[in-house]
C-alpha cells in the first residue's frame, strides 16, 4: 500500500503507511501491522538524525504510531510540502532505514483467579484450558509497538492468534495497577489503577512506572517483552522487593 498525507492541525501531518486501510476494505493482518511500526520508528529515527546533522529543520515532533507517524511542525520554518518532499525520499530507499537494536524483558506475571478475573471466560472463547492460555501467552514473545495514555503503559503486539479476542463488551470502571489484559493481537499491563475494557488475565509484580527509579519508565517501544508464571508467593516477594524504587529484575541487553 501507498503511504498517504493527512492534515493534523495547523501544526501537524500524519503519515498512514497502510494507505488509510480502514477506507479500503479492513487493516492488514497483524503481522504485517508489526512491520509497519516497526517502520515507523526506523523512519522518526532517520528524519531525527537529519535534525541533529542540521539537515532538516522546522521539525518539533515526531510520534511513531502503530501504523502511522505523525510530524510535528513550526510552519514558519517548513511548510508541509516540504516535509513531504523529504520524507518521500527516505521512503524511496527503506533499506537506508536502521533498526535499533532493543533490550528484552522476562516479567513475572501471577495468572488466574482474582488477579486473572477473565482468564476462564478467555480460556473457554478461545476453547483452551486455562492452563494453555497461560502457557501460550507467557511462551509469546511480544513487541513494544508504541506507548499508551498512561504513564508507563506499552501496547505489546505480537499475541498469538489463538488469544486474539475483541475487548470486553463493559469495560470496568476499576482494574488494578499491574493488571495484564489482552485484546486484540495486544497484551498491555495497566500501570495504574483506571477503567479498561480489556480481557484480564493475570497480575505483574513490577511498577511499569516509579518516580524514583533512574528510569521511571520500565518499557519502551521497540523492546521485547515475554512472561513468566510465578505463584502468589513469589509475586509477594518480587512486589515487596520493588519498595523504595528498587528494580529486582533485569533486561537482556541488546546486542
């Protein structure tokens, strides 16, 4: 598909890298939705580094979506044909477009009965056992595509098709903080208590933010991310080991 232009404001342009699939007949699959935001952090990545070679300027923003990336800019600067003319020759060579390399995390999640409320009713939409569908999400490995309205939360894709379910018909006014949840072909963990319509399966232990950390924000997009059960026991004792801003898990360090 063609990328396409779209206004954002007198300040902005959003570049849908699906043509605007939504008008066309349905998005991509969803492994093919992973690649386009995988593209759209390659390409931010590029048009920052003209910025900082002094390159290009007039740029403010950039935001990497799911499918899109949405510019930023100071109009008396550029004018939006002109940004257009210089993302149009960095899309006519994507091989140009790096990938960065990213760190990968194990996070211990306690799956089931109250911190997995809907882990039955997933279980039996999705005709596996609970025991399956824990297996089969903390076996997954997950991608960072983008980061959400909450402080801390990561829109995970990657999910195995065999857990691809819509969102919950009632979203709940109240989910816990650490809440895992599916939908779609994502997993997010709820950084906050907060309403949400997804489907809860378990509970991680580990603040996705804290203030006191060196990095508050545990995630960040491009990451790769996998689970791992733990019993009500360890996930007290991973809980109670991250008092004081203290992270008592670590990332494997990209390559």
């Amino acid at each position: 598909m063609k990328p396409v232009w779209f206004p954002a404001g007198d300040r902005g342009l959003l570049l849908d890298l699906t043509g605007y699939g939504a008008q066309l007949g349905g998005l991509p699959p969803a492994e093919d939705r992973q690649a386009f935001t995988r593209f759209a952090r390659a390409l931010a990545q590029r048009i920052k580094g003209l910025l900082t070679a002094g390159q290009l300027n007039g740029i403010t923003d950039l935001v990497p979506g799911l499918a899109s990336l949405l510019v930023h800019y100071d109009p008396l600067q550029i004018s939006a044909a002109e940004i257009k003319k210089n993302v149009s020759i960095i899309l006519e060579a994507p091989d140009d477009l790096a990938h960065t390399p990213a760190r990968t995390w194990q996070l211990p999640v306690l799956y089931g009965a109250e911190a997995g409320p809907d882990l039955a009713e997933v279980a039996s939409r999705c005709k596996m056992s609970e025991a399956q569908v824990i297996e089969t999400h903390a076996t997954t490995m997950l991608e960072v595509g983008i980061m959400g309205f909450l402080p801390g939360l990561a829109y995970m894709t990657g999910l195995h098709p065999s857990l691809h379910l819509p969102r919950r018909t009632e979203p709940r006014t109240h989910v816990a903080g650490g809440s895992v949840a599916i939908a779609m072909d994502q997993t997010v963990i709820y950084p906050l208590d907060s309403p949400g319509g997804w489907n809860l399966i378990g509970l991680m232990p580990i603040p996705l933010f804290d203030a006191r950390r060196v990095e508050p924000v545990l995630l960040k997009a491009g990451e790769r991310v996998s689970f791992m059960p733990v019993n009500a026991g360890e996930y007290r004792k991973l809980q109670e080991a991250c008092k004081d801003g203290q992270l008592p898990i670590a990332p494997i360090q990209a390559g």
